[in-house]
C-alpha cells in the first residue's frame, strides 16, 4: 500500500476493492499477496519473498504468467491461503485487469530493456515538504488506523517490536480459525526520538506540550519512541474486536505513561469501534499523562479557559477534558 499508488486509484476503483473484500472476507490473506506484487512490480519492476521458501517469485524474469505465479505459489505448503482462494480472486474483472496490465507493461519493459517503475516517480513519496503532509487527495484509498507511541529506551526496541510481531501473528491466527479477518491493510512502524526544546530561543524552561505523543513523562527512562500504525478498509467485519484485544495486550507491557495515544488516529477501542471504551477514556487515557507537564484535569481547565462557551467542544471530548 505505498502512498503514491493507493493516492492513484480513481474512487469507483477504490470502491470496488473495498466491497470485494469486505463481501469476501476470507480472500483477505490472498489479496494481501496480490497488493504486495503490483505494488512491488510497480515501484521496483519484480517480485521479491517474503520469506525463504518465496510467496512471490524471486525474479520478473519468470517465464510463467503472473496468474501462474500467484497460482503456484498459492499451492506451496507455507501458504496462508489457498490456490481456490486466488482463483476467486484473480476472477474479479479489476483484479484480472491489473494483472493484465501488469503483464502487457512487463512485456513492453523486457522490449524496450527499460527499468523504469511502471508508475514514474511512484517511489519518490517526498517531494516538496509540504507533501508529507497533504498527502491524502480525494483519490487516496479509504482506511482506519489505530495508533500509539511506546517510549522505552532503544535497547529494548528490538525485544519489545519481536513480542508485538508473535503476539500479532497469533492474534490473526486466532481469528482466522474462526473465519474472521479484521485486519486488510498494512503494519507502519516508525522510530523517532522525543520532542525537546533545548533548542527554541526562548526565556525560562519551556517545555513541550502535555498532549503531545512525544512528551516523555518525568522519570522514565526512554530515548526513543516506537509508532504503531494498523491499517484496514473502513467498516471491516471484528476489527473493533482485534484492535481492542491489541490494545489490552499494548497497555500490559508498559505502565501507561510510557503509551501515548496518537490522537489523529483510532483508540479507545470497543467491539463497535475506536473512541468508543469508557473505561479507557475515564482511566487508562489521563493515566497516560502521569508525569507529564500537566495532568489531564489541568489540561481541561486550560480548554475551557481558552473556550468557555464550549463552542470546539463536544459530547465525546466531555468524556474525558
């Protein structure tokens, strides 16, 4: 799901992937492979593994078609889904449409002997600086995404990213036993440091804001913060339910404070969706501004100092400032 791609799908084309998997919820692990593959031909024109034993070719320059490709290796004992599964996929007039395209753009490349992507500039997301930010356009694929940032000093990242990886892997292992795929989309990790103000001219100990993420609490002992970013298409059958089971397990590893919600994102999550556990929002969520410049009482004085009409206030942000 590089940006620059799913930014380049037309909104009935976005409309269509949506309802082919959300109707079809088990072509889920086979659509996943699907994606990987353009993208990858796109981006870099071939395939790479994703583990030893290969779920795609190693190589653009198979003699196979790419329908055969998909389709043996669908067949292959490592596989997460089945050669039935990919043939009901590869028979959906858009899927069959890029892979065609695919094949007539590979054929054209191997002609000409060009390596350039089939999407000019489709690995470059950069660009002027402002486009990291205003990336999303009335053409970018419609997901959801939770998000959280885990301080902790950088020697345990490792550790810390191999028992979310197991814990993640056994979770949709868990639903998939029960027929149920909640999440269709990627994993982002980042790794950042913290927000620090040594460096603003500026009179007296300024410090960075209390509801920032990246806001280290007072006497824990962290260097780097670890973003955490789910990604699935809107309205995906039992998401509510894997992203709270994620969350439970999140909030077991560290004291609170050391977990800062990402607020532009979705947490607080309950069967029916994000923001929508109480108890999460009356307790665990002010927790996690234990140590922090001001508490989350302080911070809902300083709002109704700054609005005390209540006018950029709303039913949901009473439950918690």
């Amino acid at each position: 799901f590089n940006y620059r791609i799913t930014e380049l799908a037309p909104k009935p084309i976005s409309r269509m992937v949506t309802n082919l998997i959300l109707s079809n919820p088990d072509l889920t692990p086979a659509f996943g492979v699907f994606m990987r593959g353009v993208s990858d031909l796109a981006v870099n024109m071939r395939f790479t593994p994703d583990s030893p034993t290969s779920i795609l070719p190693r190589s653009s320059h198979d003699s196979r078609s790419l329908e055969a490709q998909l389709l043996d290796a669908a067949s292959s004992n490592d596989a997460q889904y089945s050669r039935e599964q990919m043939e009901r996929l590869l028979s959906n007039d858009y899927i069959r449409g890029m892979l065609n395209a695919a094949e007539q753009t590979i054929a054209k490349q191997t002609q000409t002997r060009s390596n350039r992507p089939l999407l000019s500039n489709v690995s470059d997301i950069w660009g002027p600086a402002y486009h990291t930010l205003l990336y999303v356009t009335e053409h970018t694929l419609r997901v959801t995404a939770n998000g959280y940032a885990v301080h902790l000093p950088f020697s345990e990242a490792q550790d810390f990213l191999y028992r979310f990886k197991t814990m993640y892997s056994a979770l949709l292992k868990d639903y998939e036993a029960r027929g149920l795929y909640p999440v269709n989309g990627p994993i982002e990790i980042r790794i950042t440091n913290f927000s620090e103000t040594s460096d603003i001219k500026a009179e007296g100990d300024i410090k960075p804001p209390a509801l920032c993420a990246l806001q280290k609490a007072d006497g824990v002992e962290a260097d780097v913060a670890i973003w955490l970013d789910l990604l699935g298409l809107t309205k995906t059958p039992s998401a509510g339910d894997f992203f709270t089971d994620l969350e439970v397990w999140l909030y077991k590893q560290y004291p609170p404070e050391q977990i800062k919600v990402e607020w532009s994102k979705g947490w607080a999550y309950s069967s029916t969706g994000a923001w929508s556990n109480d108890a999460f929002l009356k307790t665990t969520l002010p927790s996690t501004l234990n140590g922090s410049t001001r508490s989350m009482k302080e911070c809902a004085g300083v709002f109704n100092q700054l609005d005390p009409n209540g006018l950029m206030s709303n039913a949901f942000l009473h439950k918690f400032l």
